[in-house]
C-alpha cells in the first residue's frame, strides 16, 4: 500500500511539473488512475492516498470490483476500454460510473442512449495514428460522429479521447496529441481530452490533456 502511495504522489508531481511547463493551472488536469487487472486492495490504497478517479477497461472487470472496493468518498468510475454493444447494459448498472471514454461509431452511442435514463457522459475516441489495430473514428468522420451524440437525449458529450501508438519517445507523439486538440477546438467537441498514459502523460499535458490515463507508474507492471 505504501508503495502504490509513493508511485501516486511520484505522478501526481509529473503532472505539475509538465502542467506548470505549459503554464497550465495543475488542476486542470484530472488523473484517471487505471486499475485494470489490479485487486480491489489497490484501488482503496490509492484512494486512501488521494486518487479520486479510476478506469477500468474490461467491463466484467469493472463490475466486479465496484463492490468489493464499496462507496468511498468522491470516487468514480470510468469505463476506458474498447465497448461492445452486448456490454452496454451491465457497463450502465455500475454504481459510480461517471464517463465512459472510447465510444467509437454511432450504434454504440445509440446503443448508450437508449439503455440509459440518465445524464451519461462520454467521449469520442479518435483513431489519430490511423492504426489498423487500434479503436477509434476516423479524423474526417468526427463531425459526423459529434453530431450524431449531440442528438442523443441521454448523452452528454465532453470531449475526445485517443491513444497514439507505442514509441520510445513520448516527443515522437507529440503530433498525436496535439492533432486532438486542433480536432476538439474544430468540431467544438466538449471540453475534455483524454490522452496520454504511463509512458507519454507528461507530454500529453503539455499539449492539452484534461485527463491522462495513467496505470503501471501508479500499480506496478502487470503480469
């Protein structure tokens, strides 16, 4: 437990660091502590050092780890990993969930809509790289994709998210997060953009991440 609250205070220095760089006010951004394949004990011992958000990018996972971490205080919940539309129901009967990140086509946003009676945020994720493997809209079909959540009566729209591919050097992506942003600002898309992980954040804050996804510098390598 102690060492998962060294790792925590270690990133949540990164992010003022790289936010002050970019004269940005810290608490702009939002860490999105990523528990997947991690025990319950985890979460609760970085919630017990301050982290207030955590993602989860397997749904069975997530449902079965709401309860066994139990309500605490300001925690939430976001769902970060690629969605299918079978999943949906059982994503929404999640307590605490507060974004999902990663919706990519226009079934699933109606797939959301119509499952839920709630305000639901979400966010678009963008496939910047062009990578076969990887999840995400197209560049030039954002608009359309932007469009089509706003006429969803039960989705909020917040923002973009995206995830460029593995490099050495977080500068080789650079471009990658700065392509959101000038995407956001162009299609108007809600306020948030969640980029950048363990390898690259500090960049990603440096070119405007509001939320960065941060797993193994805060848990530890997975096996």
């Amino acid at each position: 437990m102690t060492e998962v609250a060294d790792r925590l205070a270690a990133v949540q220095r990164r992010i003022e660091e790289a936010a002050r760089r970019a004269h940005r006010d810290p608490s702009e951004v939002t860490l999105v502590a990523v528990s997947k394949r991690k025990p319950a004990t985890d979460v609760v011992a970085a919630h017990g050092a301050g982290a207030r958000v955590f993602g989860e990018n397997y749904v069975q996972e997530l449902v079965d780890k709401v309860p066994e971490v139990g309500p605490r205080a300001d925690l939430k919940w976001h769902y970060i990993g690629h969605l299918q539309r079978n999943k949906a129901n059982a994503l929404l009967g999640v307590e605490g969930l507060d974004l999902v990140h990663g919706v990519d086509r226009a079934k699933l946003l109606r797939a959301l809509d119509k499952r839920t009676s709630s305000r639901l945020g979400v966010l678009i994720q963008v496939n910047v790289s062009g990578e076969a493997s990887k999840s995400g809209c197209a560049p030039d079909a954002l608009g359309e994709l932007v469009a089509e959540a706003r006429a969803c009566a039960h989705l909020e729209l917040r923002g973009l998210m995206t995830m460029p591919p593995p490099v050495d050097d977080p500068e080789e992506v650079r471009g990658y997060f700065r392509m959101l942003r000038e995407l956001r600002d162009r299609h108007d898309a809600g306020p948030e953009l969640s980029m950048g992980m363990s390898a690259d954040y500090p960049v990603a804050i440096e070119e405007g991440a509001t939320m960065v996804r941060v797993g193994s510098a805060i848990f530890g390598p997975r096996t």
